[in-house]
C-alpha cells in the first residue's frame, strides 16, 4: 500500500494531504517503516540536495523545521538517515519532506531516464 500512495504522489494522482492523513492513520512502527520506504525511493530516483530543495515548498513545512533544514544539506544520504531517526514527534514532517523529495526526483528520472521506454510498474500507474 505505502508503494502505490508515495508513487501516486509523486505522479500527481494523489494530492500530498490525502497521503498525509493516510499516513497518520499509521500505528508509529508502521509509520518508521514508511519512512525507510521513502528514503530508499527517493535513492532509487538518484535524490539530490537540488530536488530537496525544490521539493521542501511543495512538502508545506517550514524551512525551518528539523527536517527540513536537515534534507537541503549535503550528503542527502546521510541526512535522509538523521531523518528517519528523528523523534515520532518529526514523523509527519518528515514524511512531507521525504515524499516531496521523492516526488521532485522521480518526476525528473521519468522525463529523462524512463521517458517512452519505462517499464517499471510504479511508473505506469495512471
């Protein structure tokens, strides 16, 4: 399930809010494992510090914010990592932050990399 709604958002099939109450619905360990799910997409979709910070306005938390001043750093990677670990308090916001990084990513590896020829099933959800 958590596959198809982080890949729906970044497709624009559904809206990031839809996922969010998704998402908080989520017992807190699911909602951990969620958060490694993102992480590992967002890396799939070659992430960088540049789709983080395009990412951050579309995600609705302030720059402010531990996570959000944590995924315009460098390494993403190893930022992405003290997200995850932050405080259940942090999940939402990070959740936000990490899809719409994901979403930024993807989106440009779909207009590049997958443009006519994709085949991944989560890239062909519409």
């Amino acid at each position: 399930m958590s596959e198809r709604v982080i890949n729906e958002v970044a497709q624009g099939l559904r809206a990031l809010d839809d996922a969010v109450a998704w998402f908080s619905s989520l017992e807190q360990a699911q909602q951990k494992a969620v958060l490694h799910e993102a992480v590992r997409y967002a890396m799939q979709a070659h992430a960088t510090v540049n789709d983080a910070r395009e990412g951050l306005p579309r995600s609705g938390v302030k720059p402010t914010m531990t996570p959000a001043v944590l995924i315009v750093r460098e390494p993403i990677l190893e930022q992405m990592g003290k997200i995850i670990n932050l405080p259940p308090g942090e999940y939402v916001k990070s959740f936000r932050i990490l899809v719409s990084t994901f979403a930024v990513a993807d989106t440009r590896r779909r207009e590049t990399e997958c443009r006519g020829t994709c085949s991944h099933a989560w890239h062909n959800l519409s």
